[in-house]
C-alpha cells in the first residue's frame, strides 16, 4: 500500500481494470472480498458482509492492492463522534443506584480494559461500554435492571 | 402484549427482525422475517440440538450467536423458550445482547405470555421431529466432547 494512503475502514476499493483476478493465485478469503468488491461498499461493510474481524480483511485488502487486482477510489473517513461528559454522569449515577459506592471504580476498570477515556469516547461504543459494565455486576437481576435503565436513558439522550 | 415486548428489538438499526419460539421448536411468535415458518422451525430444532447436547455435557446454554442465511443469528434461550433476533451488522451486536437480554426478563415476568408458553409445552400434539446428526455435526460435536 502506498505510504501516503492510511488503511482503514470507512477506504472504498473498486476492481482494477488493468488486471484480472483470474491472473493470480488466490485464497479463498481472498475470492471472497473479490466478490464483494464493487467500488461502492466500505472496507469495513466488506468485512460485515463476510462476518470477517476488521484487522483480517485489512490485511486481505492491502494484499489484493499490492497485488495490482484493486483500484482505490475513497479514503475519505466519517468524523469521530463522542459521548458528552453528561452520559458519564448518567451513567455513574444509575450504576451507583444499583452497586453502590464502587461504581466510579469500575467505570474506571471497564474504560482502562477498553483502552478509552471519558474525555474521548466513540459514541459507536456506548452500547459496548454498557454491556461490558453489565458483565462487572455479579447479580443477575441486577445486571438486567441496570441494563434496562441504561437503555431507556439512552433512547432519552438519542431523541433529544 | 408479545408486540410492545419485541419491539425494542425490531426497533435497532441493521435488525431485520425476531422471533420466539417454544422449546419444543414451535414458533410463537415472528416480527420483520422474511423467511418461512418451515426455515424458523428447522432453526428452532438445531437451535434446541446444540442446546440439548450441551445439556447432556451439564453445561446450560443461555445465549447463542453465529452466522447463517447471511444473517447474524443472536438466541436466548431460557427453560421454555428462545428468542432469536437476525441483523445484518455486527456493529449492533453489544445493544442487541443487551436489548434481548432486558427483552427475555420481560418475557419471563409476564404471567399470560409464561402460561401461554407452559400450556403450548404441556400440549403433547407439539412433538419435535426426531432427527439424527449429519456427518458435519458429528465432527463438530466430537470437537466439542
């Protein structure tokens, strides 16, 4: 891949006009983001589509580019939104009510586990952080009323 | 009363849509599928398998995730029936995980929808078809042993 050209998801590949896939070797895998490879899906759709981990198909793009069989038509990349400081406050408040006082501590556990930060956090995560807060909480009904709570303060947030 | 219960889980981005089902393989209950009775009750029964076979190991399975029919398949099951919920996306899998799992306490809470689901397992003219494994399932099952 060229060194100017940063892979990620959201980077849009078409089939080289110059080369054939039917001129190379392949690996099954390979085939597989072949077929699905219409100048239109996202790398990240590709790998949805073929219920493949992200890092995989990246990898399996970049192949197929040094190969010549792909042409890159978009990198542009959708703007990162976060969570505002309020969900954290939310959030801490609800946990509190069902844990106790431990909650800003575990809060603090999940964020580190998840490699995030409050000040920064993808709003593409939220449901991952709750649910990984649910596993911290031992009692079963607990988990489920906090989970419950959780979602009806996030349709609040979502539809204000 | 199923309706309002299911409808948080129609209502999530990239979910095609959710069924319930006995567990003796009758469906219940099916919002937003495109596929027919025949394709969820044949689901439904490999579902139970996997189910009952881990069963037989003592594990008791509660949640169920793979891929099949180019759907995400994300199941709970609980002591009398499963909800199975199909989306195209694994991005909304952490609220879909939560939303089902809030949805199945809701379920086992309602006191109609529990006897409802009782006397459809007390009705003897509900008999699971008697199956064998395939090849596949063997080999994957002799992995699992």
């Amino acid at each position: 891949m060229d060194k100017n050209i940063a892979l990620h998801e959201a980077v849009i590949f078409a089939l080289s006009k110059s080369k054939s896939p039917a001129e190379v070797t392949l690996r099954s895998a390979e085939w597989a983001v072949i077929t699905q490879v219409d100048g239109q899906k996202t790398v990240g759709e590709v790998a949805e589509v073929l219920a493949m981990d992200l890092d995989e198909a990246l990898n399996l793009f970049n192949e197929l580019y040094e190969k010549g069989l792909l042409e890159l038509i978009s990198t542009r990349k959708v703007e990162e939104k976060f969570l505002p400081a309020e969900f954290f406050d939310i959030l801490e408040n609800e946990l509190t009510r069902i844990i106790g006082p431990v909650a800003p501590y575990v809060i603090e556990d999940v964020l580190w586990a998840m490699e995030a930060n409050k000040d920064q956090f993808a709003e593409d995560r939220e449901a991952e952080l709750i649910e990984a807060i649910s596993e911290e909480i031992p009692d079963e009904h607990k988990k489920v009323l906090f989970q419950q709570s959780m979602l009806s303060k996030m349709k609040d947030m979502h539809s204000e | 009363m199923i309706e309002d219960i299911l409808k948080d889980v129609t209502e999530i981005d990239a979910v095609e849509g959710v069924y319930l089902a006995s567990n003796r393989g009758e469906i219940l209950d099916a919002r937003g599928l495109s596929f027919d009775m025949d394709a969820l009750k044949e689901l439904s029964r490999r579902l139970l398998s996997i189910s009952a076979f881990y069963a037989t190991l003592g594990k008791k399975v509660t949640e169920l995730e793979f891929y099949w029919a180019r759907n995400f398949i994300t199941c709970k099951v609980s002591d009398h029936f499963m909800v199975v919920a199909f989306s195209h996306s694994t991005q909304v899998h952490s609220l879909l995980r939560i939303t089902l799992n809030v949805t199945m306490s809701k379920l086992l809470e309602n006191k109609k929808f529990n006897k409802w689901v009782k006397s459809h397992l007390a009705d003897r003219t509900y008999i699971i078809k008697k199956c064998e494994w395939t090849e596949a399932e063997e080999k994957l099952l002799a992995k699992l042993k």
